[in-house]
C-alpha cells in the first residue's frame, strides 16, 4: 500500500519478502530387488541396515541370492542414511474373508498373514460372540450380563388448576428429562417431566389434557417408543455406566420377543443416548422390562502348526469403541483390514459372522521368477518409486540387462528429480566388449545415471565367503556421504569404498583413459592403497554439458529446490512486485550455493522482455536462470622444468 506522504521527514515502508528457498534432500536411496520376506511391490522406507534385516531378512543363504541386501548393506556401511526398498517377489500372503451377518453375506474384514507363503494357509481365524457389559458386571460382582431399563410408578393424588403439577404418591424414581405416562381406566397422556419437587410433586412441560379425569390413576415411566434417542438403566452400585458401555458401544435392546441393535452415542450416570432413534416400542408397563446387552465379538488367531495362539477379547467395528479391532489387534501372525469394497445395504449388528476361518491361498517366494520378473517387467516396480518426492537415487543392484537399466534411466529422466546408479556387467574379457556393448545401451543426451565398472571384492558377513558384489549399493552410499560433507555439487569420487578388499578386473591408467573418456566410472586399486575408490565421476550422457555426475546432481537440486521454495507465488498477483521477491529469493539460494563453491556464477531474469502482456494474460511468468557449474578437476597436469633461478613468474 502507498505511504501517503504530507509532511517533511522519513517515511518507513514494510515490505515481505519471499519466503527463503530451503534447499532439498539429495542423498536418499532407493533400490529394487529380492528378499528373504518384507511386502512385496510396496517402497519401504528404512534408516538402518537392522531396519532391513527385521523387515526383508537380510542376507539370503540359497541361491538365488540376488544382490538386494549387498546393496542395501554396502549403501549404510559408506554413509547412507536413509533408502527405500521395493521387493519383487512371487509370495502370496494367505488371507480368509470375514462376513458380515446379513442374508447374504458380504466381505466384513479381511484377515492376511503377516508372513507369506503355504505355511500361512494352517492359521485360522477364529469370531465368537462377547460382551463388555457382561464381562464388567461379573468383574464387579454384579448380579446378571444386562441392565434393566430404569421404571417408576406410583399414584396420582391430584393436579393444579394449570395442570402441569402433579401431586403423587411418591416420586422416586422419576427424574427431569422422562416422559411418563398417566391413565386412569380411560384415555391415556402423556408429557415430559422438566423437574422434580419434595418428595411427592412432579413438575411437566404442557398442561396434561383431562387432567381432572386422572386423579386416582397412575403414573408411570411411558413406554420405548420409535425414534426415542435417551433413556435410563439401573446401574448396579459399583458400576460406572461409561465404562461398561462406552461411547460407539453396540448394545442392543430386548423385552420379549421384541429386539434391535443400536449405537451408543454417549452414556453416563444411568442414561444412555444413542446415535440414531429406536424403531420399535416397547413396553414400560411390567413386569419386565427392556433389557440392555453389549455386542462385542471375541478374536482368536491360531496356527495349529507352531502351536501358536491369540486371542483379542471384547473387540468392536465402532472407532469410538476402545475396543475397535484396528488399534485393539495387534497379532503377531495376521493382519486385518477393511475390504476394498465396504458392505452395502443396512447392517444392524456390523459385527464378522461367528465362524472359524481359515486362511487360504498362500504362496512360496519364487525368487527366479522375481528376478526375471524385475528384467521382463522393470517398470512395473519403478512405477512404485514415482509418488516418492524425496528419492534421489535409484538402482537396481546387479540387474545388468539392457531393459531393466534402459527403464531405469528413463525413469529418472522422465521424473527429472533423481539419479540412477548402474552396475556394470561381470566383464573380464581383454578389450572389454560387453561392458562397452552395455555402455551403449544406456546412453542418452541427458546425463541422469552413471555407470561403474568393475564389480568389488567383499567378504560375506553371512558365511565369510569372498565373493564378488555390484557397487551399485556402496557407491550409493559414497554419494550420500559426500553430500552430507561437501554438498552434491561435490563429485562423488576419489573416495575409498568402505567394506571392499578389492575388484574384479584391476585396471591401470591406460586401460581406464579410453573408458573414462566414454564416460565409463572405474573403480580402482592403487598401489599405495588397500581398498578401492572410485575413480571417475562421469555420466552416461552423450552431451559434453552433462558429463559430469556432480553438474547433473548439481542441476536436479537447484531445479527441485526452487520448485519447491517459490510454490507460494503460485497465484500471486503476476507483477513487478511478485518478480522482485522471486528474483530476491532464488539469488539468495543461488548466493548460498556460490559461496560453498558449487557454482562459479549466476544470473536471475525476470523482466518485461521474457513476460509480454500476452504472457500475462494466459498466467504465465517465465524466470530465467543461468548457472555457470563448478566442474571438477579431472585432470590435473603438473607442469615441471628446470629452473636456472632468478626472478620467478608468478601469478597474481
């Protein structure tokens, strides 16, 4: 708003700035394999190697192994901090349908084991009829499994001339709030008791028609009648009402013959509300009176082959109930949810059928067919990852066939927010054909994956084998590592893999220079060294501007950062004033950025050039960012000569 300015002096004008662009993560890992258990095509995220092994089991002892939890074990042992796991595998979690009680049965809960495979198909599921209320007034030493419906009756001595007071023989038993019931041989009245005098007067609402013709009569607590929400119980001492019929409690209400299910809204003192009004009546008169029962169900989980047994008491559908199954079953052999389709049509007890269940269904792992499932079928696992906001990294460990690694760097160039890690291919022949035919399969303009070469020496930690794994896992974790240390405009290189002895094929210089200038990563040995690092920090990218992994990590970042630090300008009013806090707020990231030394220079634009009116009109506004890369020093040539002394040349 413009400062209206009258009188000589200084004026002061707030202004607010865009809110500072918060840089986004860059080092959380994703990778794609075989497991021992875990779920199946579902991103799990873990912050541990022990999150892994309690979740997919860790290291697989029979072949096929996959190389999975490698990677996974590699990424946490060189700085990885944070992954998630998509699982391929064949297991089939046996499950058994629990009904509802209508006619015609439909799904009222599924029941799944926790574990996949045949063994689940011996657990059963076991839904017996229970009550709260019951079990509570036993506890309390109670007499029955019900409550009786709160009645009073007594004599009418006389009306008042309004006839809205009664004079009666007694009125105990009556309260503010009950509708009543006068008669006298002839018609009936009724009315509504607003409060209670001495021990002897009762006060109505409305006059009571012929009220004089009732004198002599009785009064007594009226009948339940169609769409009543309130009414009392007789409470044994003891016995706190909310307690044995919580609110969302089942109850359900009898006299004779006649019975209904209803839900508890509230209950307290000896009145219980319900959610929704009765829809038969019943009768007051005596000498029985409606009787309130809770409809809870009991679940019992077995496994006759483990011996093993649970059982969850007193459970209900309601989530108000503190019984509701969701958070009151905590099994350690099933897991219940609500089926994807919900039961249609009224359901007056929504209680499963009392039945034995038994879960069916259930499959072994196959992890061949999972494996080749990942190399036929790769996108379909990807596609899990794409909601994922946070993953920066993918691989699929040890999966060198060129559908698998082609869909992978399609994915991430497709989604533009993350980066693949490629393992190369087992290569040990002299000039180094099928890495250089892989080499060719995954080339693409864009530079989104890197490709490492050759495979590392590591000891099994499951049977201290030797053996051979992809670096695809570890070299994840050196990328993460040197993120949280340096920053991702960092190439994640000269850097020791933490758990390797060795590699597979040492390489010396003149066999990585021609494979380095592809763009191949070697990961070496050096004399003076005992562990491999990683010798390389090039993309797969065909386009000299992205041949660096660090340029293109580089770009994903500052793309994503400010993509995401500038969303509150979406729906600004589009003007000189919204370009001034945008160009203010991405130069002070990119300022940030510069002087850790991830880029030499910058520009921002935002002017009238790039937004013409036209450009306006369709709500459109165009910033223009220009980012000079710090790339890394690859090659490092040391001049040296003889010097005959003298004055030196030196560089200011």
């Amino acid at each position: 708003m413009a400062t209206q300015v009258s009188y000589p002096g200084i004026y002061i004008q707030e202004f607010t700035p865009g809110a500072p662009i918060q840089g986004v993560g860059t080092s959380t890992g994703a990778f794609i394999g075989v497991a021992v258990s875990g779920p199946i095509k579902q991103p799990t995220a873990l912050t541990s190697w022990d999150e892994f092994k309690s979740v997919f089991g860790g290291f697989i002892a029979q072949e096929p192994t996959g190389y999975l939890a490698p990677a996974v074990f590699g990424f946490f042992q060189n700085g990885g901090t944070n992954c998630y796991i998509v699982r391929a595998g064949t297991g089939v979690m046996a499950s058994a349908k629990l009904l509802t009680r209508q006619g015609v049965p439909q799904d009222d809960l599924i029941a799944t084991a926790i574990s996949e495979g045949v063994g689940g198909n011996s657990i059963t599921a076991q839904v017996a009829d229970s009550s709260r209320l019951a079990t509570m007034l036993a506890a309390a030493g109670a007499p029955g499994t019900t409550l009786s419906a709160a009645q009073a009756t007594t004599n009418i001595a006389g009306f008042d001339a309004t006839g809205t007071i009664l004079t009666v023989g007694s009125n105990v038993g009556f309260v503010a709030g009950d509708r009543i019931q006068m008669s006298n041989g002839g018609p009936v009245a009724t009315a509504i008791i607003t409060s209670t005098q001495g021990t002897t007067t009762i006060l109505v609402a409305a006059p009571v028609p012929g009220a004089a013709g009732l004198v002599g009569g009785t009064v007594r607590t009226d009948d339940f009648r169609p769409g009543q929400l309130t009414f009392r119980v007789t409470v044994p001492n003891g016995v706190v009402l909310s307690q044995v019929i919580p609110a969302g409690a089942l109850i359900s209400v009898t006299l004779g013959g006649t019975t209904e299910d209803a839900t508890v809204a509230t209950a307290g003192g000896n009145t219980i509300t319900l959610a929704t009004g009765l829809t038969k009546t019943y009768s007051m008169a005596g000498p029985a009176f409606p009787q309130i029962a809770s409809l809870e169900f009991d679940l019992t989980v077995a496994n006759p082959a483990t011996g093993k047994t649970e059982t969850f008491p007193r459970l209900s559908m309601n989530p108000l109930h503190p019984g509701y199954w969701r958070t009151a079953v905590k099994s350690q052999m099933i897991t219940l949810a609500l089926p994807a389709t919900p039961p249609t049509g009224p359901l007056p007890d929504p209680r499963p059928k009392v039945a034995t269940y038994n879960l069916a269904l259930g499959a072994d792992d196959d992890r061949a067919a999972a494996l080749a499932d990942i190399v036929a079928n790769p996108t379909t696992y990807l596609d899990t990852l794409k909601p994922l906001q946070d993953v920066d990294l993918v691989a699929i460990p040890g999966v060198t066939d060129p559908n698998p690694q082609q869909a992978l760097v399609t994915h991430c160039e497709t989604l533009f927010n993350r980066f693949a890690i490629l393992d190369s291919v087992q290569d040990t022949k002299i000039g180094f054909p099928d890495l250089l035919t892989q080499y060719g399969q995954v080339r693409t303009p864009d530079g989104f994956a890197a490709l490492y070469y050759p495979w590392i020496q590591v000891v099994n930690p499951l049977n201290g084998h030797m053996e051979y794994w992809p670096p695809s896992g570890h070299v994840m974790g050196i990328y993460a590592r040197t993120d949280h240390a340096r920053g991702v405009y960092k190439a994640p290189a000269n850097a020791q893999i933490a758990g390797a002895l060795g590699v597979q094929t040492q390489l010396t210089d003149a066999d990585q220079g021609p494979l380095n200038l592809l763009g191949i990563n070697i990961l070496r040995v050096f004399p003076e060294q005992s562990q491999p690092v990683v010798w390389g920090a090039r993309t797969t990218s065909t386009d000299s501007d992205w041949q660096y992994i660090s340029t293109r990590r580089l770009f994903i970042y500052v793309e994503q950062s400010i993509e995401h630090g500038i969303r509150w300008a979406v729906f600004e009013p589009n003007n000189t004033m919204l370009w001034g806090k945008l160009k203010r707020t991405i130069t002070e990231f990119l300022n940030r950025i510069q002087t850790d030394g991830g880029i030499v220079s910058f520009y921002v634009r935002i002017d009238n050039a790039l937004n013409p009116p036209a450009s306006q009109a369709l709500g459109q506004l165009y910033i223009e960012v220009g980012i000079q890369p710090a790339y890394p020093a690859e090659f490092i040539i040391l001049r040296i000569g003889i010097w005959q002394g003298g004055s030196s040349i030196t560089e200011s």
